[in-house]
C-alpha cells in the first residue's frame, strides 16, 4: 500500500510592482517582503526566508541574459519532514493589475538558462489567489524524506523591452508551491542514491553538477530494448525538444524558447554494435576519408534513421564509401538489434553539443577531463584549423548543437567514469587533472583507465567529437583499447555504442529484483 501525502500550497508574498517615471529608469518602485513566511501541513514544510538578497527592483532597466544572470537572487527552502519522497511545482502567478507582456519578462530559477515568460514550455498551472490572472509552472521538483531543497529565483526585463513597450507598465507577481502528485522520475531516484553510495556514484563538479557512475563495476545496469545497458548518469540543464524542432534552424533563443530544460537520464548500450567508420566521402572529398562533422557523419544518419527504426542500413567500414551492411532489424535479439517501439517511447530529442577544443591553445594530446567537458560545449569545430590540402577540401558547414536522438559518448563521459586509484597522487582527482592521452602509462593505466567502467580492453570506442588538426578535417576523438583517448580519421572502424537520455517523464521501477546489478538490473516505464 502507497501512502498518498497531501502538500499544503504557499503563495510566497512577493509582490513585484513596475513603473517608469522618467526615461533613466524603466523600473522606479519596489515592493519587498518584510517577514519570514513559513506554512506547514502534516510533516511538509515550506520556508522562505526574507533576507537581504529578497527581489529589488529599484531603478531597473530592461538588460542582457549576462546581466540578468549577475543579479542577487531571491532565495527560499523547501523542506520535507516526511517518511516519503514528496514532489512539488514552483509556479509564477501574475496578479491582477499587471499589464506587462509575457514576451518583456525574463524568469531564471536555480541555474536553469532564462526564459521568457511567453516560453510555450513553460505549462499552465490552476491559480491559487483570487487575484491572479494566469499561472505558469517554472519547475517540477522533489525532495527525499528528511531533505531540503534550496531554490533560487531572479526575475528582470528582457533587453528586448523599450520605452514604448514596457514604459509605464507594471508587473504584479507572486510565487506559488503547491504538491505534485506522483513517484520520482528516473533521473530523481538516481539522484536519490546519491547519499548512499560515495564509492560509485559522484557529483562530477562541473558548472552543470551532473551525477556519475563511477568505478570499475558500479551498479548502473538498466535494462532497455531488451538489453543491457549502462546509466552514465543524471545530467542537468538538458534541452529537451519536440518532434517538429528545426534543427537547421536552431540559435541560442530559439533553442531556449522552443525546447524545455531539464534533466535527464543518460544511458549506453553495454555492448558494441559492431565496428564502422565514423564517416567516409568519395575520394574526391578529403581523399575519401570523411568528414568529421557530427550532423552529417555516416554514423549519425545509420544511428538516427536505420537503428532507430530497425530497419537495414548502409554503413561504411573504410576509406572511399566502402560499405558494411547493417542490418539492425528486431527479428532476435542480438547485439546488432535496433531500438523496438518501447523503447523508441522512451527516448529523448534533445540537443548534444558538438563542439571541440580550440587546437591552437590547448591540443587534443594535453586535454585533461574537465577541459574536454568545456570544450564540448564551445563553439569550435573539427574545421577550425584546416583551411587547404587533399584532406580538408570539404565543403561542409560545421554546427556545434545538434538536435537528434542517438549519438555516442563524449571523451569527457570516459574520463568522468574514473574513481581513480588508492596510489598516492593517484587519486579521482589527479586523473581529472591528468590528460586523457596519456592514460595509457603505466600508473594512470592501473589508476585511472582501469578504474573506470567504460573502459574496454578489448576494442576502441568511436566518441561524437570531432578534433582539430591543421592538416586534416576529418579526424575524430576515439577511446582506443589502449586506455587513453586519442584521435582516427572518421573512415576508420572502431566500436560503436549508441548513446541515448531517457524522457523525462520516464520511471525507473526498483524493488529487491532490480537493484542495478547485472544480475537485477533497473526496469524503465513512462
């Protein structure tokens, strides 16, 4: 038997008047909490404290994403003193009197990226007060028993808004906690395990504060597509992206408007599909050894239209289009069998980032771990260096986001996966700190490579990286089996394992019979 706990609702206090009196200040009044509020029903406890760092709006202007990201935050708790995990919604309502467009107003909570209240993913909620003229959900989150969650809230005009647009205009806003019904998603119950298991499971220190497996043999098996497959972990921030998304299309605002942040469960197939290149041309194109950017890659369009939809393919498995049959139907189950309609329901269209090191200040054989996860973030590409030869004559724009639904690890992925060794000087930390081609000496092989569980000895593993090389603009970051990660020119064959992150609405079902072991692996529902 469940047991059902019903939350109280809060509406914070937190009044946000907007005026304009003369031309040097948009925003001329303010209006503050002045009290702690705290309401408790059962054992579920909401706190907001009114510090020094409450919402002030005096003298405000409309501003830049930059600057808004700088402002003094608006900080409050929620704590739960139940036995039971407890979900709940943080929702914005706009009062009544407020006669600010939805386009000019610009909401952060915690370390999400801003949007703009008109965001369509940003879901209606049901009004509290009597006064308010719409409510919009800002997040859905959870908190286990006994723990508290820290929240925090900036709210400014977008640099879109002008005089004439957002001069004399007010805004009136409250925020509203209320209960959300229901169990932990998957990537929340991982997060959940966080606590309890130091020695396998980590947050990876990153801007993002994304949750690892880590170690040589952590319990992270999950069964998907009939199959094992591995948890790499919970990553935060992710932009999840309906169907109809255009890729092609896709800026910084647009991204940020039409897909929603959240964060989500990421997952690998324990085993190889097979061998294949990366990519392969025509000998015409880079000498015919491919081109080594993500979005048009051979591997890419195998993995996203012939695996996904299992169905058989063309794939190339050397130099000069030389094909390789895929066959990636779902008569048996094989190593080779593409993602089943289940499994199709439980994936994610989310955008990857693409991009790579810079090449001239750090080179691919001095990037340690954290370096690379910042490098695949960036804004350069596998071309930046190639400008004329035999073997970067290609003609293809580079893209540093791509919109998709398979793709590959990141080199970061493998060097995350480390927990590092009892060796002194050794340790997670070195390994990090240490590049990840040189991982094949002796003590960081021992240390480093072999304490971490994506490691294979037996094949080298294709990552979705590309690398800049002055000479050529078909090369690609690789995990080879010789522990470190270097680089292979994208005709070349190495080991492919599809790479997905789970909706997130999707549930991890964990009871005695599936505790992520190999033997009891994790189940997955929506």
């Amino acid at each position: 038997n469940k047991k059902v706990v019903i939350l109280g609702i809060l509406a914070v206090c937190l009044s946000i008047s907007i005026g304009i009196g003369f031309s040097y200040a948009v925003w001329s009044q303010t209006e503050k909490q002045t009290n702690p509020n705290l309401v408790q029903s059962g054992c579920f406890e909401i706190q907001l404290t009114d510090e020094e760092n409450v919402i002030d709006l005096k003298n405000q202007f409309p501003i830049t994403d930059d600057d808004g990201k700088k402002l003094t935050p608006y900080t409050f708790n929620v704590k739960n003193n139940c036995s039971v995990y407890a979900s709940y919604a943080i929702n914005l309502e706009i009062l009544a009197g407020s006669d600010m467009e939805d386009k000019y107003i610009k909401v952060m909570l915690d370390d999400n990226e801003p949007v703009r209240f008109d965001n369509p993913n940003l879901q209606g909620a049901t009004t509290v007060e009597t006064n308010s003229i719409k409510s919009k959900t800002l997040a859905v989150s959870g908190v286990d028993a006994y723990k508290s969650n820290s929240h925090s809230l900036r709210m400014w005009l977008d640099e879109s808004g002008t005089n004439e647009t957002v001069g004399g205009k007010t805004l009136n806003s409250k925020i509203v906690i209320s209960a959300v019904a229901g169990e932990p998603n998957g990537a929340q119950y991982v997060e959940l395990l966080l606590a309890d298991n130091p020695n396998t499971m980590v947050e990876d220190g990153t801007k993002d504060n994304n949750i690892r497996y880590i170690g040589a043999s952590p319990n992270n098996y999950v069964k998907f597509n009939g199959e094992d497959w591995r948890i790499i972990g919970v990553f935060n921030h992710m932009w999840e992206c309906p169907e109809d998304t255009d890729v092609k299309k896709i800026t910084t605002e647009s991204y940020a408007q039409e897909c929603k942040q959240v964060k989500l469960l990421k997952i690998i197939k324990d085993t190889s599909l097979d061998t294949y290149s990366w990519d392969s041309t025509d000998s015409n194109v880079n000498n015919g050894s491919g081109v080594n950017e993500w979005s048009t890659s051979a591997i890419q369009k195998a993995l996203n239209e012939a695996y996904y939809n299992s169905t058989k393919g063309t794939c190339y498995g050397n130099t000069n289009l030389s094909t390789k049959i895929c066959d990636f139907t779902e008569t048996t189950h094989n190593p080779t069998k593409g993602l089943d309609e289940t499994a199709r329901s439980l994936v994610a269209r989310v955008m990857w980032n693409t991009g790579t090191i810079d090449g001239t200040i750090k080179k691919y054989s001095n990037t340690n771990t954290k370096e690379m996860y910042t490098a695949e973030r960036s804004d350069n590409n596998g071309k930046s260096l190639c400008t004329s030869g035999d073997y970067c004559n290609d003609k293809t724009p580079r893209a540093t986001k791509w919109i998709g639904k398979v793709g590959l690890m990141y080199p970061s992925d493998y060097g995350y996966a480390t927990s590092g060794g009892t060796t002194a000087g050794y340790d997670r930390e070195a390994c990090l700190n240490y590049k990840l081609n040189g991982w094949n000496g002796d003590s960081y092989q021992t240390n480093c490579a072999q304490n971490g569980w994506l490691f294979n000895s037996s094949q080298s593993q294709w990552t979705m990286t590309p690398v800049p090389l002055s000479p050529y603009a078909n090369s690609v970051f690789g995990v080879s089996h010789s522990w470190f990660v270097g680089y292979s020119y994208a005709d070349h064959a190495n080991a492919v394992r599809p790479v997905v992150y789970l909706k997130s609405g999707v549930k991890i079902v964990y009871d005695e019979t599936h505790d992520g072991t190999s033997e009891h692996p994790y189940e997955l529902s929506l």
